[in-house]
C-alpha cells in the first residue's frame, strides 16, 4: 500500500499520506488520551511534506485560494497546521465514534458477535468543487469497496471477532511497546507509532466501566 502510494503521490489517499507515516522511524505517535479517547497523531509526519500537500493543492482549481483563505483566518502557522492534516485528526472519541482522514466513522454494537460500521465522507463548505472532489476520491481510494485499506480493516474486525469467541486462550496480544511508553505530566501517554498504546487506553476505559470501580465512579 504504501509503495502504491509512493508511485503516485498526488493521487487518491496518497496526496495526504506523503512518504510512510506508520514507520517507527517516523515522526508519527499514538497517544492515550485518557478515557479511553486515543489518536494516531500524524501531525510532525504531514507537516514536514506540507511543501509538497500544498504545491499540490495549488494545481487543483480553487487550491490557491483555499490556501490564501485559510492563512487570512488562522495565520500562517495554524493554517499550515491544518492544511498539513487536511481535516484528519485521526482520533478515537470513545466508545465509537472514530475522526479519521476526511470521514466520520460510527461504530454501533448490534448483537455480542455483530458491529454496524458506517461511514461518512466530509466536504469542505466555501471551497472549489474540484477540492471537494478530490476529498470524495481520497475517501473512495482507501475506504470504498474496492480501496487499499477499508476492506483489510473489515477483515481484521471479523477476525478479531472470531478470535474472541475461542474457548482455548481467548485473549489478544496488545502488548507491543508496552516497555517503552511515554507517560506525559498531562496524563497523556504516548508511543511509537505502531505500539499498541490506542487499543490498551481503549480497553483499559471498557475494563473501568465495566467493573464495579468504574459503576462507583
């Protein structure tokens, strides 16, 4: 996926994703941000390629006065900031309602084997038809049907599904950078960006909520 991205960098998901975000040598984090709330922060990782996110953007129709637009209302630094992330927070709000690239992601609990996933692609208001088209691709290239992520990620639900219904070691393994956490004076914890930190502050929140500590609180 990655490579795919690389061939063609202004294109589909690629145009956002510059180089290789989730490298562990990346500037790229995951953060617990307590209740259960975690982020793949990508922030570092998309500002060191906004040179290229934003020459990229000024070839699309309406791109340069998108840009013009945004550094007006929240000068240079915070424009940069959010051009670079391109409405992608990349954040978990707990217990199912994920921010990620440029859709709102719902995750509903139907049945003890069964989640409802669904998926909302978010237009920009006050931008060039082209810029929103562009968003509409993006969305379509990895989450659609057909795309180079969202069908991998089905197919890890089902199977993590199915592997809790185990009756012979019926655990998952979430232990990856547990030794080398960051844990920050806000309370924030913080790893590398392919540590496991997310999925424990999530469970950690369901472990509290579920057990008498977390019905007294």
């Amino acid at each position: 996926m990655i490579a795919a991205w690389n061939r063609d960098p202004d294109s589909g998901l690629a145009a956002t994703h510059r180089g290789d975000p989730f490298d562990d040598e990346s500037a790229s984090r995951t953060r617990d941000l307590g209740n259960g709330h975690a982020m793949l922060d990508l922030t570092a990782h998309r500002l060191s390629h906004y040179e290229q996110f934003s020459d990229m953007l000024r070839k699309t129709p309406g791109g340069e006065e998108y840009l013009a637009r945004m550094a007006e209302k929240h000068g240079e630094e915070r424009a940069r900031l959010l051009v670079s992330l391109a409405g992608d927070p990349h954040v978990g709000i707990y217990p199912n309602l994920q921010l990620i690239n440029n859709q709102i992601r719902i995750i509903n609990p139907i049945a003890p084997d069964q989640c409802e996933v669904i998926m909302f692609p978010v237009l920009f208001e006050g931008v060039s038809e082209e810029i929103n088209a562009l968003r509409i691709r993006q969305h379509e290239s990895f989450y659609g049907p057909a795309g180079s992520g969202s069908p991998d990620d089905g197919e890890i639900f089902e199977r993590a599904q199915s592997g809790m219904m185990a009756q012979i070691m019926p655990w998952i393994e979430l232990s990856r950078g547990l030794n080398r956490e960051e844990h920050g004076a806000d309370g924030v914890i913080t790893g590398r960006i392919s540590d496991e930190v997310t999925q424990r502050g999530q469970m950690r929140r369901w472990l509290e909520l579920m057990s008498k500590q977390g019905e007294a609180q």
